[in-house]
C-alpha cells in the first residue's frame, strides 16, 4: 500500500481560521497526512475571530521538508508574511519541486511575493485583487501546481479541491458526499 501523500499547512496569528480547519479537514477525511506549523513562537495560534488552533509542530521542526502540497491558509496575519523569508523559501522550493501549492484569501499574495506566480491564473479575495490582477471570479481556480480560492466562504471547496489533487477525484467525491456538499 502507498503511503499517505503528505501536506504541510503553514498556520499564523489573525489567520482566518475557516480557511485552515476546512483544508485541513477535507484533506484528513481524504486521507492525507496532515502537518500543522505555527510560524510564531508558540504552537497555539489565535486567529482573526479569536479561535486559538494548536499546531502539530514549530516551523523549525519541518523547515527545507519537501511535503507532497502546501496549504497557506489566508487573513489578515498574510500582511505579517510577505516578507518571511523562511514563508517565501518554502513556497519557492515546493514549487521547484513541482509540487502543488494552495493559496486563499490574501494567501496569494504569498505567491507573488515569492516570485512563483507569473501568467498563472488566479483568483483570490477583493482585498488582494489590487495586486494580483487579473483575479478570476470563480471560487477555486486551478493552473498547473497552483489552486487558489477566495476567501472563508469557498474553504470547503478549496479544501475539496485540495483533495481530489492529492487524494484522487473519487476520493474528494467520497468527501463531498460525506459532509453533504451539494
């Protein structure tokens, strides 16, 4: 049996927490093996609505560790990362690895700022449009390695999305089906 394909969530304070649990659930319910990094000094981390996640590890325990996706969860705490190096180097090497990279949100601007976004298609929230024109306006776009998505009200779908790349479209269906997304 193949091992379970790995991702690593990148998890910071004034994140929007419904654009992290929703990836991540969907992802578990798909069967991938989910990691969980705080970014800050501490493994709880609060979000924008003052919901406190617990990370799995520090981003030093899995740091220059290739995972088979990376999942930036978005919000406000995005502004604190454009310039994290370690957030950017991360990004950078998951994509010369060809490995998918999901962004939502303002996370997009992630992907810009580390250089890796070029002509691709994109969507993300009004708040990053500005910099990321042209956005689409679907609620999950796809393009090569990259899956972005706009905001708190489209997390399960990217989240959906984010499976059936990793785990396979029956597996994602599976899911759907499960959770009683229609």
């Amino acid at each position: 049996m193949a091992p379970s394909p790995t991702v690593l969530v990148l998890l910071h304070h004034n994140l929007e927490e419904t654009e992290a649990v929703a990836p991540i659930d969907m992802l578990r319910r798909a069967g991938a093996q989910v990691t969980t990094v705080s970014l800050t000094d501490s493994l709880d981390i609060t979000g924008r609505n003052a919901l406190t996640l617990k990370a799995d590890k520090f981003f030093s325990e899995v740091e220059g560790t290739l995972f088979d996706m990376l999942v930036l969860p978005g919000g406000p705490g995005v502004q604190a990362l454009r310039t994290d190096e370690r957030v950017l180097k991360t990004i950078q090497a998951h994509v010369a690895a060809q490995k998918p990279v999901a962004a939502i949100c303002a996370a997009p601007l992630l992907l810009k700022d580390a250089g890796v976004l070029g002509n691709h298609r994109r969507t993300a929230h009004a708040s990053a449009a500005g910099e990321l024109a042209p956005i689409e306006s679907h609620r999950v776009v796809e393009d090569e390695l990259f899956i972005t998505s706009r905001g708190a009200g489209t997390a399960i779908e990217f989240g959906l999305a984010c499976a059936a790349r990793l785990c396979g479209a029956a597996a994602a269906e599976q899911v759907a089906q499960s959770i009683h997304f229609e």
